[in-house]
C-alpha cells in the first residue's frame, strides 16, 4: 500500500486535470441542486417552489452527463490532448 502512495505529489497531467475538473464540476452542481431543493422547501409560493425544482432537476441532468464524462476520461475513452 506504501509503495501506491509514493510519487503523488508531481505535476498533473492534461488528463489528469480534465478529470479533476470534470468531477469538480459535477460536485459543484450537485451541491447547488441541494441548495435549490432547500430553498425551494422554504419557498413563498408553489409558483417559486415549482420553478425551483425545475432548475434542480435541469442542473441534475447536466451533472450527469458530466459525471458521465468524467467516468470516461478515467477510462480512457477521452483522451486530451496536448496544447499546441
């Protein structure tokens, strides 16, 4: 397990960040969409309460295909590459 651990602390690379940056996004949406719910929860209207979800639910959607995306950088089956 030690030996897994070693050489972790160098640079990342183009796929490396691609992933990262996918799977940080998803997070960050997720964390949005629970946001949404909870206001939505405390909402003044059902009008607002509606619309609210709406938004949670279009957010969720485009989580997933994120995470999805991000599943197949991991993979391998999307590839970065290099900048020119």
């Amino acid at each position: 397990m030690a030996g897994l651990m070693e050489d972790l602390d160098g640079p990342r690379t183009a796929q490396q960040e691609l992933f990262y940056d996918l799977e940080d996004a998803a997070s960050v949406i997720a964390w949005s969409v629970a946001e949404l719910n909870a206001i939505a929860g405390i909402a003044k209207s059902s009008d607002e309460a509606i619309a609210l979800m709406k938004m949670g639910a279009l957010l969720s959607a485009q989580k997933e295909k994120l995470s999805g995306y991000a599943d197949e950088v991991k993979a391998g089956r999307i590839v970065r590459g290099k900048a020119q």
